[in-house]
C-alpha cells in the first residue's frame, strides 16, 4: 500500500501533466464586479452575485442586526436548537414566491441536493439525470444508492425512451434538470418534462441555482414559461443572485415535512447562522420591489452574445467553447492581463474538450464593461466569436 504523501504526490502530479490541478488564488471582493487579485483590481465576469447583493447596503444592515441580536452562529441543527425564528419566516417567504405551498433552507445547495435525493430515493428507485446536470445532484443520486441513468442533454426523445424501457422495473424514478445549466447558460424546457414525468409517474426536480433572481421576474426558470412550469421540487441557492449562503427546496406540503424529518443534511448539520436568513431576507426583498435590476444580468449577457455574434444569451451565464484546457486557461490568464477576471472552466467540470471561458453578468456591470470585454475578445479571434 502506497504511504498517504506518496499517493498524494503522485496524484498531484498526474493532475499537473493533465492541466487540471485546481488551486484557490485569494481574491478580495470590494463590490460586486470588482476584485483584488496579486494587489490588482480586476472586473469580474466570474461571480455568480447576478444581482451584486452581495455588497448592497440592505442586504449587509440585516445581517448585522442578525449578528448583534442573535449571534455569530446557530448553536446546533435546526432539529435541535438552531431553528432560529428567521427560517419560518424565510420559507414561507420563498414559498410564496415560488408558488408552492411551502419551502425548506438548507445549509448550501449541495447539502440541498444530497438531502433530497438521498431522502426521496433508494435502492430500488431509479433516477434519470440530463448529462449537463450539476455534480451535487449526480453525488446525491449515488448517496441514494438508486440506479443512475443519464440522458443526452436536453433530448426528451431519449429520457423518454428510458422511461419507457424502465416503466414496471423500479418502484420510484426521480428526474433531476438544472432549470439554467451551470455552464452553458442554457434552460431546460421545463413544461415538456413536467409533462413527461406526469405520463410516466416520475417525480421532477429542478435545481433552479441560476434562474432564482434573474429569470421570471425573479422567480426563477419555472416562470421563464407561459404559463410557468410546476416541477415537483425546485431546489435553488440562496448563495447567488441572492448574495448570502444556503440553499432551499419549495414543494408541497407533504413533501417538505417529511424532508424535514429525513434529509439527513439537514439533520445532521448545523443550522445557518441566524445573520444569513437576515441578509436573505433582505435579498428577496430587493428582488421583488426592483424589477429592473432583475432584468439587467441577462439583458447585459445578450448585449455581449449580439456584440461576438453568439446564440443569444437566455440567462446570465454565456461560455465560450475553446476546446482544450491549456488553450483556455491562457485565454483567460490574457483576459487578467487586460484587467478582466473570467475563469477558465475545464474538465471534468464540463466534458473533454468543452474547456472554455464562462462569463456571468451582473447587475453591476456597467454598458461599456461589456463593450470593451467584447472587442478585446473579437480582437484575439477567439472560439467561435
Ligand atoms: C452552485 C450550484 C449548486 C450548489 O449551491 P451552493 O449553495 O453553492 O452549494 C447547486 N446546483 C447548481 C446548478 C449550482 O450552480
């Protein structure tokens, strides 16, 4: 058996040679597009604060009367004594926007996903998962211990098809989408899989991390539809355009309680400090009085997707495909050069050779940030731009 440095360093090496060793560079954010890096300011097309909450003024007030009046932390799981009284008030709220009967927070989004699958699925279930889904719903899928099938991104011909093949084989089949794909910006057409999944008696769930803030008027990718579309659960962040930490479910009633008493991330970790609910609190209130900030992020990403003459954007999010990784780290350690942080996405993040640049726009972002990113981009010829 290989000492644990050896093994280490080993690995470690084989990442190097594959251009994929991945190291956290400190980076100090001073508002919501500006970052320091290496003692450089940079404008950020990196960060997902779609809405730059992060830093607004309301949103920072709340957390520290959170701070001063309840603390730093929770104290314990929110089935103990962590339950502090902003989580009814949150859930309710989130519920209401959503249109669902009720809403449960947890600690992230991946505590989230791994708390729902793990609780609503097991060994004689299946789940079906689009390709393109986020790595948290694909680690919760195999904490289920379900049988795993995956279908070609967005092709409702082929889940149909394993629906069909599996109809009779598993007791329950669990749908997992991302309502915005994380790296590619796209949506999934929800209205055709809540269809779906009703013709063959599979549950939906939709991870709405990207659309929560910046699609539907703020409500998400299920109102991005008309009429909107009602997955059976929609999970999302509150660590996004909402600009703090956690992560939520909206569902019917039922449904949320019986979570509450068996996803075990929530069980089983402590409750969020009470500053968080506070800040988020604070966030959907900006989200449903200023509709025009909401609007802003994906009307900034089609300024850009119209400036290369790229699809048009349907979200905040927009890649631009370079292939391999070293071609796209270098794109990006040039773009840092001219004063833009974007990062360089690689595998197994996305599927070889799909490296590329992934650019999110916030409401921060200023009209002639894009124009100038752009041209610089047009300048170097880059991908298909
Ligand atoms: C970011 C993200 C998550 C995880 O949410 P956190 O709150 O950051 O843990 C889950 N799903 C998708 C699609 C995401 O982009």
């Amino acid at each position: 058996m290989p000492a644990l440095d050896a093994y280490a360093r080993a690995r470690l090496e084989a990442l190097e040679r594959e251009r994929l060793l991945r190291r956290p560079v400190t980076t100090v954010r001073q508002t919501g597009t500006k970052v320091v890096r290496d003692g450089r300011t940079l404008i950020s097309f990196s960060c997902n604060d779609y809405l730059g909450l992060t830093h607004h003024p309301k949103v920072i007030e709340a957390a520290k009367r959170g701070l001063e009046e309840q603390g730093a932390g929770a104290g314990a799981s929110r089935l103990v004594t962590g339950n502090s009284p902003n989580y009814e008030v949150l859930e309710t709220r989130l519920a209401r926007f959503k249109g669902t009967e009720a809403a449960c927070v947890f600690g992230s989004g991946y505590l989230a996903n791994l708390g729902i699958i793990q609780a609503l699925v097991s060994r004689r279930d299946a789940v079906i998962a689009d390709k393109l889904v986020h790595a948290c719903l694909l680690d919760g899928a195999r904490l289920s211990g379900a049988r795993v099938f995956r279908f070609s991104h967005n092709d409702l011909n082929v889940l149909e098809n394993i629906l069909i093949k599996n109809k009779n084989k598993y007791e329950k089949t669990l749908i997992l989408v991302d309502g915005v794909y994380s790296m590619d910006g796209d949506l999934a057409p929800l209205p055709e899989l809540v269809s779906l999944a009703r013709a063959y008696d599979a549950w939906l769930l939709s991870d709405d991390a990207h659309g929560l803030g910046v699609l539907g008027r703020g409500r998400g990718s299920s109102y991005a539809f008309d009429p909107p579309a009602k997955p059976d659960l929609q999970m999302g962040t509150l660590s996004k355009a909402l600009g703090t930490y956690g992560g939520y479910v909206c569902a019917s009633n039922p449904v949320i309680n019986y979570l509450k008493s068996a996803a075990r991330s929530l069980i089983y970790s402590t409750a969020l400090p009470p500053s968080v609910l506070a800040s988020a609190l604070a966030a959907l209130d900006i989200i449903e009085a200023e509709p025009d900030r909401v609007a802003r992020p994906v009307k900034l990403a089609r300024q850009f997707t119209t400036l290369l003459g790229l699809p048009e954007a349907r979200s905040p999010i927009v890649p631009l495909i370079l292939g391999d990784a070293e071609t796209a780290l270098a794109a990006s350690r040039e773009l840092e050069e001219e004063g833009f942080l974007v990062s360089a996405i690689r595998p197994p993040t996305v599927p070889p050779n799909t490296a590329r640049l992934r650019f999110t726009f916030s409401a921060e972002h200023e009209e002639n940030d894009i124009e100038r990113l752009a041209s610089l981009i047009r300048a170097k010829g880059w991908g298909n731009a």
